[in-house]
C-alpha cells in the first residue's frame, strides 16, 4: 500500500510547472484587505452586535468585505470607504434577521 513516488525527469518537470503560491495570490485583493484591515475588528463588533453572534457576526463581515470588494469600482470616493463598509454590513445584518425571523417563524 505504501507506495512512494518516483523521481523521474517527467514528474520534476511537472513539479516544477506550478506556479508560484506568491502569483497565484490575487494583489488586488491584499491590497484591497490591507487597506480595509483596520475597520475589520469594529465592522465584526459591528455585526455581531446586529445578529448576536460572534459567530454569525464574522460570517456576515466576511460577506460584507467580499461584496464590497467585488463592487469597489461604484466606490467614487475613497473617503467614504468605512460608511460604504459599515452600509453593506449593515443592510447584509437586517437581511440576516429577517431570514432568521422566517426560518423561526415557519418551525
């Protein structure tokens, strides 16, 4: 069962034809959560506060960068970066409640 792999020519060359972790890395994106790194700690507080999760608060944050990210380009002035962040978050919280609501609602 235990079977080890050859070195061959092939397999090296195959090795070696993945790139590299560092370029496969999205810049934009580390560039994206490196500027919004310091609003992550009070968007989570933010959003766990709204559902009453630590837990669900991270998810809904995460959401929230994600969709921010995806959409910086509406984003016309780099000033309003937070309250943009903190809308998102915010309207992704009441979304959050509400689902719960029904789901309570329909047990």
């Amino acid at each position: 069962m235990n079977q080890q792999i050859r070195k061959t020519p092939e397999t090296t060359q195959a090795m070696r034809a993945w790139p590299e972790p560092d370029r496969v890395f999205d810049l934009r994106y580390a560039a994206f959560l490196e500027t919004v790194s310091h609003l992550r700690a009070r968007l989570h507080r933010y959003c766990a506060r709204m559902t009453g999760s630590a837990l669900d608060g991270e998810d809904i944050m995460q959401e929230a960068l994600f969709e921010a990210y995806r959409k910086i380009e509406l984003l016309d002035d780099a000033q309003a970066l937070r309250p943009w962040l903190f809308r998102i978050a915010h309207n992704r919280c009441i979304d959050f409640i509400r689902n719960r609501r029904t789901r309570h609602a329909a047990e």
